[in-house]
C-alpha cells in the first residue's frame, strides 16, 4: 500500500478522498490555491501545502508544480478526483516519468477513451452503438463542422472533446447560429480543460441518460456495479441522481446487456481502476455509447450505497496493485439510493451564482443520510471555482421510500448567507411526474415548472409573518413568567427563622 497520498483537487471530493485514506491509514496530502487557503480539505489533511492563486489554471491545472510539491513531501501516488487533471493523459504520463503513482486508468486509456472522438471509434471497432457525430474525423476547424451539421442534422449538440461536467457544450437547432456558438464552445473548453477541440454529435430527443460504473483491475477482472440514472440536467449538467435507475427497473436482461457492453468498452482499451460508461437510451430502450468518464463521478455516492461498495478505497487499492474484492456474480442492488447535488446558486433567478459567507450550515442526519460537503460555518464561497459545494445522498428500501427520506433531509438542511439550490430539489421532488419517474434529459427544461421570484417572494414574507409571530409569543411568555421582586430583601430562610424566634 501506499506511505502517501497527494490529493489534487479541492472541495467535497478531495474531503472524500481524505476519509479513504484515513480509514486505509495513509497519510493525506492536501493543496490549496489562495481562494481555498481555509477551505475544510485543508484542515482535515494531515498535511497542506500552498499551490498558486486563485483561477485554477495557475494551480490546481498546474500538473508541474502538483508533482513537484508531491515528490517534495514524500507522496508515492496522487488521486485526481473529478475535474481539472483527472482526465489529461499527459498528467497521468507526467506522474509515471516521475515515479508516482496515478490513481487512475493508464495514459493510454485516458488517451483512448478521454478524448471523445477517439473513443467513439474505439467502442465503434468493439462493436458498441454509437450516437451519429464526427467521430472518428479528427481535429476539425469550425468551418469544416459547420460544412458537416447538416448531414448530423439538427438539433445537434457540440461537445469538447476533453474534460466533462457539461462544460463547453452547446446545442444547435439552426445552422445559422452554428458560428457564435463554436466559437463559445472552444473558449469554455480550453478555459476549463486546457483544450479548446470540440465535436458534433447528434441531439437524440427525449432520452434517458444513464450511464454504468465499471471497476477494473491490474490483473484483468473487470466488473460493473449497476446502473445510475442521470436524466435530472440543466443544461447539460447533472442536478440529481439515482440507483437503480427507474426506466431500466426491474428489466434485468437489459441491465445485464448495458452492463456487458460496458465492460466490453472497457476492455477495448485496457482500462485500469474506475470508469463510467455513459448511454443515451431512447424511448424504445435503445441505448447508445455516449462517452467514457476515466475518472471518479461526482454521483459514485449512489452506486456505493445500492452495492455496499467503497469506490474511492478501491480506487486506491486496484493503484496498489490488489486484486478486486469482489467478482461480479457477487454484485446485487439493494434498495434505492437518490442524491441531490447542493450548488451554490439562486433558482429563484436563474440559477446565478451566489458568493459569500456561509454564516450557518445545519447538517441533516438520521437513518439513511450521508452529507459529502466541502463547506462550513464561517466558509467563504469564492466565484473561481464551480458551484457544487456539497452532495446530499440518501438510501432507502424502494424509490417511494427513498424520495420521502430525501424529502425530509432537504428540510432539514439549512445554509444561511449564500443562496442554494435546495428550493429546486424540493419543487422537483413534489412533481408528480418525477415521482412517477416519467422525465427525460429535457424535463427541468420543458417539464418541470421553473421557480420565480414572486414565489420566493411570498415564501420570504410568509416566513418573516412566521417569525413575527414567533417573537411576540415569546415575549409574552416572558412577560407571564416574569416573577415580581419580593418587597422584603430576606430569603425565606432567614424570614422563616426570624418569625420562628419571635413566636418563642
């Protein structure tokens, strides 16, 4: 096992990477840009070193300084998390020049099945469907994507062809807008992946997003744990999720097809440690490869829950060189499991992002509910880094159950100072349709009524009736309870004594 790990990321996840290492008893290495210097990473790390400023291309994408700081502090392996270095195979390669151990898929892998297009002709020569695009095309200039739209045919999405998260994407209904949003595309992809390559694909209409984590280790067994639902999006980025998933249900042939087509992607490139493998299913339960994440989700907690499975400590052990634990007739979904992602962001306004101090956060808890947060009382959110501040999981025996626990939780929970987007998962969650588990990736765009201002408004003032009323109850309670100063200034005691005396 290993003397040490460096942790290169930040926020909830680098929190959850830490918690591995303790209960695997390996000393965790935190770094930190100026904007994260009191961030909760940093303080449950056994050790914390500065990394740059602020904007995350002068530190946590700075791969050079990262293995530096690790070589200095005696880390031998570096967990990426999610994000910023998790999928750039140059990093990985980087990391094994030096002798470090990348806790992840092997540079090639990433190489193979991080780069979008490459991935698609990889599973395409594996025999995996594929949703129609440029694959296979290589790097195209913007004119050439233009000139090719109209065989994909519109609506189309364009994708970047690294990195994740829904960062860089696009979707077209008219050539004629094609241009301006190319060239915004590239901008967001090289500002947060460091490559600016972007694709097509086409826009399958009123499908599911549902993907299958695979775990693989260094001695060929490759397993998957199931399947997670990710249709709950908003432009592109996941806002809630689920295992199993309510679409597939109890159809396990189809499960058990899904799941050998991703093992078999896996293989196709030789893939090491834990992966994703995303599918658009439409209506008919045709599935589509859509892309490979050589990383960890940000949505494992679910699939951790439903199988009883540490992923991040497998993680560690699959880069330690052990075998995996488990094989995959041992793998079974045990009840249902939902997580809401918690931003820092207001739905009552378009979802802008809210800055700040948190000045309070009240946890929920209880049977069922696990909080992976990256934020405190006192905590500042800064504009540098993505809005996701926390993760609320909870589990329970059916989906019925599950949304009533969740439920609660999110009453539960409470974070003054900044704004959230827990009034969303609430209102999403009395939908009859999302309780019905009828809704696609369009159905927090099309579906779902929006949250307003007005709304808010009145809750805001029905609250402040709430607190009035509150106040002047209990000031009249005071005012009852108030007891009078006697007009004597002895005690009882002595008065009772002195009376006694002068009876005798």
């Amino acid at each position: 096992m290993f003397n040490k790990i460096l942790i290169a990321n930040r926020g909830e996840i680098a929190v959850r990477i830490i918690r591995a290492c303790r209960e695997l008893d390996i000393p965790a290495v935190a770094l930190y840009s100026d904007a994260d210097r009191h961030s909760l990473h940093v303080r449950y790390a056994d050790e914390a070193y500065y990394l740059g400023p602020s904007k995350a291309s002068e530190s946590y994408l700075r791969g050079d300084k990262i293995i530096q700081l690790a070589k200095n502090c005696g880390a031998d392996a570096i967990h990426p998390g999610y994000g910023f270095l998790a999928e750039r195979a140059d990093f990985s390669q980087a990391c094994q020049d030096h002798g470090i151990t990348f806790i992840g898929p092997k540079p090639s892998s990433i190489a193979a099945m991080g780069d979008k297009q490459a991935a698609r002709a990889t599973v395409t020569a594996a025999g995996v469907p594929i949703v129609p695009g440029t694959d296979g095309q290589g790097n195209l200039t913007d004119k050439q994507l233009v000139e090719l739209a109209p065989e994909i045919g519109f609506p189309l999405l364009i994708k970047p062809s690294a990195g994740g998260g829904g960062k860089g994407m696009r979707e077209v209904q008219y050539l004629e807008e094609m241009p301006g949003l190319l060239e915004a595309a590239r901008r967001e992809a090289e500002s947060s992946f460091g490559d600016g390559n972007i694709y097509l694909e086409k826009l399958i209409q009123g499908a599911r997003h549902i993907e299958i984590q695979i775990l693989a280790d260094q001695r060929g067994n490759v397993i998957h744990l199931g399947e997670r639902e990710c249709s709950i999006q908003r432009r592109h980025q996941k806002l809630l999720e689920e295992a199993p998933s309510p679409f597939i249900g109890s159809d396990q042939e189809l499960r058990e097809r899904m799941g050998a087509v991703a093992v078999q992607a896996a293989r196709s490139v030789d893939y090491i440690n834990a992966g994703t493998i995303e599918f658009l299913v439409d209506e008919d339960k045709n599935y589509y490869f859509l892309e490979m994440n050589t990383r960890l989700q940000v949505e494992h907690p679910v699939t951790e829950a439903v199988t009883g499975i540490d992923i991040v400590k497998e993680q560690i052990r699959i880069a330690a060189g052990q075998p995996l634990l488990v094989k995959q007739e041992d793998i079974s979904l045990t009840g249902w499991a939902m997580e809401c992602r918690i931003n820092a962001e207001d739905p009552y306004r378009g979802f802008l992002p809210s800055t700040g101090i948190i000045t309070q956060s009240l946890l929920p808890a209880g049977p069922g509910v696990r909080v992976d947060a990256g934020v405190y009382s006192g905590y500042e959110i800064s504009p540098y880094y993505d809005a996701l501040i926390a993760k609320l999981i909870v589990h329970e025996s059916t989906r019925e159950k599950t949304i009533a626990r969740m439920k609660r939780a999110l009453e539960e929970y409470r974070i003054i100072g900044i704004r959230t987007n827990i009034p969303f998962h609430q209102n999403l969650l009395q939908d009859p349709d999302f309780i019905a588990g009828n809704f696609n990736t369009l159905f927090v765009q099309d579906v779902l009524p929006p949250l307003s201002a007005s709304h808010q408004d009145k809750t805001l003032a029905e609250i402040a009736a709430l607190a009035a009323t509150l106040a002047a109850h209990e000031q009249s309670e005071r005012a009852a309870l108030e007891i009078q100063r006697s007009k004597r200034d002895l005690s009882n005691w002595k008065w009772v004594s002195r009376w006694e005396q002068t009876r005798e």
